[in-house]
C-alpha cells in the first residue's frame, strides 16, 4: 500500500503531548532538526509541515519553529 506524501508525513508526528507543540518522529539531523524525505531530497520537517498546511513558502520567509 502507497501512503500520500501527506499521510506518510503526519504519520511522523506526536500531536498527544502535554504541550501545544508536535514531536517530530522522524529522521533528524545532526542538529537535531526534523528531516522528511520525498522525491530523492531530505527536507526540513517544519518547512514540510508548513507546505503541507499552507502551500509554498514565500521566498526570503522564515519558517519559525519556536518548540
């Protein structure tokens, strides 16, 4: 069974937590920033997110991801 880029994604992510912010389960990076891949390209999680709730990031926007 193929999961959407958009299921697969959220399928990665904690909304149960006693907080307002969401865990990212997932790939992370050295930093520790939350990476999605998809068509071949490691993404930051928070910008996917964004995308998948918004659509395209203006270019010159920052993403915050205060959490």
């Amino acid at each position: 069974m193929n999961m959407s880029l958009e299921d697969r994604f959220w399928s990665k992510v904690n909304k149960q937590t006693d907080t307002e912010c969401w865990l990212w389960l997932g790939a992370k990076s050295p930093r520790g920033y939350g990476q999605f891949r998809s068509h071949g390209q490691c993404h930051n999680a928070h910008r996917t997110a964004y995308e998948i709730a918004k659509g395209r990031i203006p270019y010159g926007t920052e993403i915050d991801h205060l959490c």
